[in-house]
C-alpha cells in the first residue's frame, strides 16, 4: 500500500509539473515561455527570452529547477538541449549570463556532449550539484527554431547573409538602410556578441528565392530583426546583388582590438574570465596565421611587434607563443604557460590578416601601395578606376592598416590585372570602413579593362608644399603621423621616399625645415638608406620615437615631376611632355583644353593657365605619344589622375603635340631658393634684393594684406604713409595690372609674427616695393592692426562698367577672348553677393535690373543666373535645383537641372541631411523633413538622380554622393523637401530688365561714402 502510495504521489508530482509546463506554454503566448519537457526525472528549460527556443538553459532535479555552468559549454551541448526541445538545430551557445543571471542552485557544470545525445543528462558531467562557478557563468542556447534569423554562406556561424523565417520559408534581406545598429540586432538575436560589420552586396553571396525585408531601420534596442521598421515582408525594390551580411564578435577566445579594422589589431586572448595579451618574444608571422584563420581573416599579411596597435593593459597571458602555423587555436600552440612572461606590455604583439578586409594591394614593392583587389565569390578582382579618388583609396588605407591614403592613382599604375573585374565607380564618402561598404554597382558590373585598373598609395607624405611630390617628410606609426629629423639626412634617402610615393627621382633632400617646422611626435631620426630600399621604414634608423632633435631639423624631399614643358624660353610653358616607364613621351592634342592646361599648371607650380595651344604649337617632338584624349575637370593635382585611353594609346601623330602657356608662374620660396643656382628663368616670384612680396587674406590673387619675404621669412607692412601710389607698384610688381585701392587697418586681416617694413613712400614708378623708400627692414612704431593691403585689377573675370565707383556699375564678364553682359532673368541679391565677393568690395546693397547702369553693346554672356551668395565666382553659380508642387518656394518636390532639362530625384536614400543641402542651397534655412513617396506629387519626364547621399556640409546637391545622372531603379519615389523658409532680403531697386550693382565698399573719404549712398 505504501509502495502504491508513492507511485501515485510521483505520479501526482510529474504530472503537476506537466500541468505547470502546459500551462505556461499556452497561457496566451504573451508570457515568457518555459517549454518544460517531461525527461523521465529531469526536464531542460529555457528561460529569459522572448522565444521558448532560445534563453537560459535550466534543468529539474530534485524537485527544483537549477542553472547550468558554461565550463566547456560549446554548440554540441547545445545541440542536444534544442534536439531535446524539438527546437531544430543550435545556431548559437552563449555563455556568461547571455540570458541574465539566474538565483538559486547550480546544477551542472562541464558538461560535454558529443551532440548526438538525446538528453542532456546523457551527457559527461561532474554530477549534480558540483561546481566551481556562479551565475554569472550560466549558459544559454539558442536554437533554429526559436529563431527567425539565420547566418549562412560563411565558415563561421556568426559572420554571414543574413536570411529571416515567415511564412514557413527562410528569404533574404536588402541591403538598403542596412547599417551597422541593425547588425546589433541580429547579432544580439543570435547570442553572437557585439556586431564588427554590416556588409552590403552580397559579400557573403547572393542567396535565392524570396526577399523578405527590405529598407530595415533598426535602432540598435531591439531583441528581435522583425521589431525593427521595414516596409512590410515581401516588399522591396532590390535583387539578391544587394542582400545584406553580418559580421558579429561571436565568443571567440582571440580578438584583434585598437585598430580600424577587424582583422588587425593587438592580439589579445580571454583566461579565466578576463582578457589578456600577449608579448611579441618569438612573435612572427606563423602566429599570426593562426590568429587570422581562428578569425576568418583569410592569411596573414604581417605580425607587427612592439606595441604596434597600442599598448594594452592589465593582465599579460602569453608570451614566446611558436606555432607551426596549422594550429586552429592559438592555446594549441606551444607558449610558456598562462601568465608566465618576461616582458611588459610595450612589448604587445599584433596582427594584420588579409581577410575579412577582402581587399589587397598588388603590383608593388610595398605591402601599402599597389593595385587594388578585392575578394569575392572564391576569387581575386580588380577594380576600376571610373569615380576612383582620394575618398577611396583612405578607405583602403585604413582597411588594411596603413594609415592615411596619400595617393588614388588610376590607369593601371601598378600594372594591368588580369582575369575578373570586380568594382566600377565605386564612390566612397572616406568613412567607411570597409571598400565593400561603398557605393558601387554591383560586383562583376562595369564598363571597363584592365588599363583602368585603380591603384592605391599609403603611408608616407609630403606635407606643406604646393606639389604632392615635394614637401616635408612624414612617417605613419602607432595611428599617428610624425616627422623625420634631418641628421644624416641625404638624396640616399630621398630617392627612397620618391620611389614610394611614385614620383620618379630624387632632386634634393633639403633640411632645416625647409618646408616648414612640423608639429607634435617626432618618428626617425639618423635615417641612413642605401637608396634601393622600396620603404623608407626599411632604411637603417635609431628607432621610431628615438631623437635628439627638434622641429626645426625636420627633413623634406623634392622629387622630380611626372610631368615637363619643353621647347619654350621659360618654365612655365612649353610641349607637354609626360615620364612614364622610365621615358618622357609627349600628349595629344585631341580634347586637349584649358582645364587640362590648368592641371599641368598647378603641377609644376606655375599659377593660372593662359592658353592651351595644340598643333605642335612649341615644335613636334620625338620619340613615344604617351597620352591622348586627355580630359581633366581642372581639379586634379596631377595630369595622371584625369581620364584618358591608357598611356601609349592613340591616334595622331607629333604633329599634334598639346602646349601649355602660362600668364605668369609663381615659383614657392623653397623651390626658389633650391633652383637658382640653376638660373631658370624664374617668373613671377620677383628678385628683390632678397626679398619677394605676396598678398595673402584674400580669395583672389591679386588683391590682400601685403607681406614681403626678408631674412628667410614673411613679414607684414605697416599702413603709416600707405597710399595708391604705393599699391601702385605693388600690383605691377605682381603683375596684377592697376591699383584699386589701397586699404589700411588690417583690412584683410591682422598677420603674425615679424613686421619688415613701416613707412613706405613710392612715387608709383618703382618696379619693386623695396625699392621705394622706407625706415628700414624691422623698423617700425606699429602693430598688426595696421598691416596694409591692396586691391588691383587683377586678371577678374567680371567687372563693373558705366558708374563713377570701381564697386557699383553693369556687370559684365569676360569669356573666349572678349566681355559680355549678364541678363536680369533671375538676378538677385545672391548673385549680387558673389560678385561683391569676387570684386572685395564687401557687402550687395542691391542688384538692379533694366539696364539700370545703361545698356552695354555685343556678347551677351549669361542668363538665368542662380546663385546661393556663398560661391567665389560668378561662374559656380548654375541652376542646378529648384522645388515645384507646393504653395510656398522653400517645400515642393526636388528637381535638378541637367543636360539642359529638369528631372525628379529619387528617395532611395533621401534623408534629412539630403534636405539639408538642397534648403541650404536655395537659402531657405534649415530643413524640417525630408517626405518621399512622391509627397508633393509624381513628378515627369526624366528622372535625374537616386541614391543621392549627402553629408549634409555640401553646398550643392550635385557635390553629394551618387549614382551619376540618370541612373536609377526607382518609379513613384520622387523625393521632396520641406525647408524652414528664410526670406531673402529684399532688393532696394525691385525687380527690373537688365542688371547691375550698388554694394558698400572701402570708402577713401566721407564725400565718397555720400556719393556712392
């Protein structure tokens, strides 16, 4: 009887239990869901989550229910605990409390599954109740079926695309939105830690069948991917090229930290619940291997020692680590033992892996410089150089841990790729961290070879100099750029730094900080190269940060130009003649123009471009055509980075040889003074008897405070006796035509520094200021609030005629050769500003129209003028924008001009700091929303621009990110803006036919100031 008793109390107990479970799993699926399963004696749960396939793994014994210790917690445990459950597979088994720290008993601890039990219990363990842990180290689990997220198509559960469940079928998510605070949440969801990256696509491949999710907006908070805002499953605009990826932290027993990059980094290894790093003593690059594969980050690049990625702190693990290099694990290797080292933590080693960067740099003698390849679909491709800038190759730099992107060069630099092309006009905002996370087309889409292939240059610079191959020396070490003193410094290792940086052979190696005294660390010193090395980092030096010498010893370099003008009787014109392969090869004349002129101008230093003749203008030359079909948009800083066919492609002969002629070439002082022994023929840095004069403060050449160079410096003039006359001879000197006016006080701002000269008094006949007489070089009774200034005519391309003021009259504007007028459609206040600017006289009163100033005679130049007001030249003005289908000027649907017509612009994309620019451009104040979805009606005709990504600081909607004109996958998408409203001021003359301007200027009396009011 008492047996039976017993049985029936068991009974009634299991079946109390069974009641609870039931109850709990089905009391309204609202409460947090148990999933208690009767396991003859003992039962697994999984508390603490919103899904009852995932959450804190509790067991039942002995009438109560109790934690299990993450010891030796790994997948194959957690295999059994969602097989138990009915649960599907394990995606994940966090330890540490993932789920919350549970109260009470603890009731196991190393337990170790083979993953093919059917019961927890059934797994090695040490028995029930016996531990050496505490809730902060219960484990969790989560399973496939509790989940509605997946990672695939990686090696690693917690890196891949990303997939959702619903509607019974597992489908993709577009990339569009998709940033780095919606990879938090699936990373979260998965128990896979913090996440590392957001990769955009298709990096992790393209998947197949249904696209759930698209325009996903997370905040970063939530517990589960669904709970972000998305536009519902199934809707989307994209294909599978675009669908998103993660990379999260997982619980790995390595990391890579203090770098920009996740697969480089100090190498630091978690023990006994806290991470440690590790010392560099027999640290070399079979290590490393073994980091970058536990990693998944493909090979070993290098294994920098020293504290290279920072020092760490607390407590070191490992040090005298030796692998083999087939290790899986760094703890396989052979080290002395946890915490057993001699050394400390200036000693920390790091790691730079190529992988999980996907991006390479080949082609070159240096890992950080190279042709740019980028890893996809199980191989190697290069990229193309349409749209490649300086914004690009930072990304790369810092991808691969090189620092700062010195360079972007185009047209197979380092020499033509061969087999797939991966990238085309990829456009970067400089930020990102990854290249994969630019803007681009689509991998393998493009419209290009292999002699377009992009290139990349890192590390060293030259800073300080008007050229990008001379300047002073800077190194990049431990995230910090640091100069280079000049004790045994020699052309030895000049012609090392020219040969890193792609800018042929070394002509000086000056010192004493020729190019200006640098600031903060100083890197090497007693550099010593033989002049073969291809880095500067592999000469012979003291050490980085060891030095006995200040900034005044920082050392510089000048290169020889890519670039030459030959065949003229001065510098700064000529054949153009470009170096490449080791030969000097002259450029066709075809599309050859002013912009292209000007780019070779400012390469070799020599101000604006006057001319750019063609036709062997300065006689044929021989030998190799290098270039033909030059296009440049007359930004570039070297001939080389604007388009053209390819070097040696052409179709013309010497006899089309492009020219260059130069109004006037200003040498710099340091390239002054390293020349003439040379006895060029210098134009237009003016002998002095020592001294030069310039105009600074200014937003033109021709008109600022005037500053003379004397004794190795610039200093400033003092305003005592300042008249016309000595203006006068200041802008002949400069070649800067007559003299305007000859502002006092600092009208151009104070100066700093030394004052050389006080007192001038020319008779305006003199053809250099220090010619006129004056007290003295150093000698005055003044300070900087008196510096003095000029305004001369200046080669300007806008004047003001038909008034009796210099800075009121019809505007007219010189173009091809000869001045025209500007018609009033559309003229205002805002243009009015520009041209106020660009003349320096100070602020637009009005900007009257109907021919107020009478009517001028032949070319009219300009019509429906548009300005912002905050443009330098009359000539950056455009209408470029406008909005429609709204009552007020400052909301309405976005429409850009272009190509002689107006189109929409699409919302992919579209947000406030898009709205920002176009307010800001129209003068409408801040903007307050940024409505899409054709808000203010569908728009027609041609559509103009999509995924427009602005930063939010462009003055321009054209200056933004985007795919290029008319290239768009949109329809009913036309973005819209709603502007705060500003009004502009309101013009004194109203609105009239015909234009000119009346502005406050620099008044020379009271009778002038009257006359001009």
């Amino acid at each position: 009887m008492s047996h039976l008793c017993l049985v029936l109390n068991d009974f009634v107990n299991y079946t109390i239990v069974f009641i609870n479970s039931i109850f709990h799993l089905y009391l309204p699926l609202t409460l947090s869901v148990v999933h208690v399963l009767l396991l003859g004696g003992s039962t697994v749960r999984l508390v603490n989550s919103t899904t009852n396939c995932s959450g804190r793994v509790e067991v039942f014994h002995s009438g109560q229910w109790g934690t299990v210790c993450d010891d030796e917690w790994d997948l194959s445990d957690a295999e059994v605990v969602c097989r138990q459950l009915g649960c599907g597979l394990a995606l994940s088994a966090p330890g540490d409390a993932h789920f919350g720290q549970g109260s009470g008993v603890i009731w196991l601890d190393n337990v170790m599954c083979t993953g093919t039990e059917s019961n927890l219990t059934e797994c090695r363990y040490r028995g029930f109740g016996i531990h050496n842990c505490g809730h902060q180290d219960d484990a969790g689990v989560v399973c496939e079926g509790g989940s509605t997220v997946r990672l695939v198509g990686s090696t690693t559960r917690c890196s891949g695309r990303v997939e959702v469940f619903h509607s019974e079928r597992w489908g993709t998510v577009c990339d569009d939105e998709w940033h780095l605070s919606d990879a938090e949440v699936v990373c979260r969801q998965l128990g896979c830690g913090l996440a590392l990256s957001a990769p955009r696509r298709a990096q992790f491949g393209r998947g197949s069948g249904v696209i759930w999710l698209d325009n996903v907006m997370c905040t970063g908070t939530e517990s589960n991917l669904t709970e972000c805002r998305h536009q519902g499953f199934g809707n989307h605009d994209c294909g599978h090229q675009e669908d998103a990826g993660v990379v999260c932290e997982g619980r790995s027993t390595v990391r890579l930290v203090n770098s920009t990059t996740r697969c480089s980094g100090r190498v630091e290894v978690f023990h006994s619940g806290q991470w440690g790093t590790v010392c560099d003593n027999d640290w070399d690059l079979s290590d490393a291997e073994v980091v970058c594969r536990q990693l998944d980050c493909r090979e070993a690049l290098s294994a920098p020692g020293d504290a290279h990625f920072g020092q760490g702190s607390g407590v070191i693990w490992l040090d005298n680590v030796m692998c083999t290099g087939t290790e899986s694990n760094l703890t396989e290797c052979r080290y002395r033992g946890f915490g057993i080292h001699n050394c400390g933590h200036q000693d920390d080693a790091g790691v730079v892996c190529e992988g999980g960067s996907t991006v390479r740099l080949v082609g070159s003698t240096t890992r950080c410089s190279g042709r740019v390849e980028v890893f996809h679909s199980g191989q190697w491709g290069t990229v193309c150089d349409d749209e490649w800038h300086l914004s690009d190759a930072e990304v790369v730099c810092r991808q691969l841990g090189c620092g700062r992107a010195l360079s972007a060069p185009r047209h197979a630099h380092f020499g033509q790729g061969s087999g797939v092309i991966w990238l085309d006009n990829v456009m970067c905002t400089g930020t990102e961290s990854n290249l994969m996370e630019c803007q681009h087309q689509g991998f393998g889409i493009h419209d290009c070879d292999h002699q377009e292939d992009a290139g990349v240059v890192c590390e060293v610079r030259l800073v300080n100099s008007t050229t990008n191959c001379s300047g002073r020396v800077e190194v990049f070490h431990s995230g910090q750029w640091g100069t280079v003193c000049d004790d045994d410094w020699d052309l030895s290792d000049a012609e090392v730094v020219c040969r890193q940086l792609g800018c042929g052979l070394a002509l000086s190696a000056p010192r004493r900080a020729q190019f200006g005294r640098g600031s903060g660390v100083i890197w090497l010193d007693n550099v010593m190269c033989t002049g073969t090395e291809s880095n500067l980092m592999e000469c012979q030096h003291q050490g980085f940060g060891n030095h006995d010498c200040g900034h005044q010893e920082d050392a510089g370099v000048v290169c020889r130009s890519t670039v030459r003008l030959v065949g003229s009787t001065t510098r700064c014109s000529g054949r153009v003649e470009v170096f490449h392969s080791g030969q000097w090869g002259t450029v066709c004349d075809n599309d050859w123009d002013l912009s292209d002129a000007e780019v070779v101008c400012r390469q070799l230093d020599c101000r604006e471009a006057l001319s750019a003749p063609g036709d062997a203008h300065f006689g044929q030359g021989s030998g190799v055509i290098w270039l033909d079909n030059v296009l440049c948009t007359g930004t570039e800083s070297n001939l080389t980075e604007c388009r053209y066919r390819g070097f040696g492609i052409h179709n013309c002969g010497h006899q089309d040889d492009a020219g260059v002629k130069i109004t006037s070439c200003l040498l710099s002082s340091s390239i002054f003074h390293l020349y003439l022994p040379l006895t060029l023929s210098v134009v237009h840095v003016l002998l002095l008897g020592g001294s030069t004069v310039r105009l600074v403060g200014s937003t033109t050449r021709c008109s600022g405070r005037v500053e003379v160079f004397h004794s190795e410096r610039w200093g400033t003039v003092c305003d005592d006796e300042w008249h016309l006359s000595d203006a006068e001879v200041v802008c002949r000197q400069l070649g800067c035509g007559r003299a305007l006016s000859a502002p006092r006080h600092a009208h151009f701002g104070r100066g700093s520094g030394v004052i050389w000269l006080d007192n001038v008094m020319c008779t305006g006949t003199e053809s250099n200021l220090t010619e006129c007489r004056h007290q003295g070089f150093g000698i005055h009774n003044c300070g900087h609030q008196e510096d003095a200034g000029v305004v001369c005519e200046g080669r300007s391309t806008v004047r003001l005629v038909g008034s009796t003021t210099r800075c009121s009259g019809r505007v007219e504007v010189f173009h091809s050769g000869q001045w025209g007028t500007v018609c009033d459609n559309d003229w205002d206040l805002s243009d009015a500003e520009v041209v106020c600017r660009q003349l320096d006289c100070r602020e637009a009163l009005s900007a009257p129209g109907d021919a107020h100033f009478g009517q001028g005679s032949g070319v009219i130049w300009l019509d429906n003028v548009m300005c912002t007001g905050t443009e330098s030249n009359l000539t950056e003005c455009r209408s470029t924008v406008r909005l429609v289908g709204s009552t007020t000027r400052c909301s309405g649907r976005v429409e850009v001009f272009h190509s002689g017509q107006w189109g929409t612009v699409c919302d992919d994309e579209w947000h406030l700091s898009d709205a920002e620019v176009v307010c800001r451009q129209l003068g409408c104040g801040r903007a307050l929303s940024a409505p899409r979805h054709a808000h203010f009606g569908q728009g027609s005709g041609v559509i103009w621009l999509d995924n427009v990504m602005c930063t939010g600081t462009e003055s321009n909607l054209m200056e933004c990110r985007h795919q290029g004109f008319g290239i768009d996958n949109c329809y009913e998408e036309d973005a819209g803006v709603v502007c705060e409203g500003k009004q502009k001021s309101p013009e004194i003359s109203g609105k009239h036919r015909g234009i000119g301007i009346v502005l406050l200027s620099v008044c020379l009396s009271i009778q002038q100031c009257n006359r001009i009011i």
